[in-house]
C-alpha cells in the first residue's frame, strides 16, 4: 500500500508551503520514496 504525507502551512491570502513524500508501507515498515526534508527552511538540503 502507498500513501502520501503532505505537512504545510497556508497564510490565506498570502502563501502556502507544502512538503509531499510518498510512502511505502511494508511488512518491514514505511519506506519513503525520494529525500526526505529534515528542515523547512532549507527544504532542498544545505547551501
């Protein structure tokens, strides 16, 4: 079974952030499909 984990943040009327990871759920436990994002503020890695 996959899944989707989608945690964001919306300021109505001015923007909205959000991070997608698809998730794998097996008999081992998840596995997430691509990086995972450990910090918001720099969602694509340091630097």
């Amino acid at each position: 079974m996959t899944t989707s984990n989608v945690p964001g943040i919306d300021l109505p009327g001015s923007f909205g952030v959000r991070i997608e990871a698809i998730v794998a759920i097996i008999p081992e436990g998840p596995e997430v499909f691509g990086p995972m994002v450990e910090c918001i503020e720099e969602p694509f890695g340091p630097g």
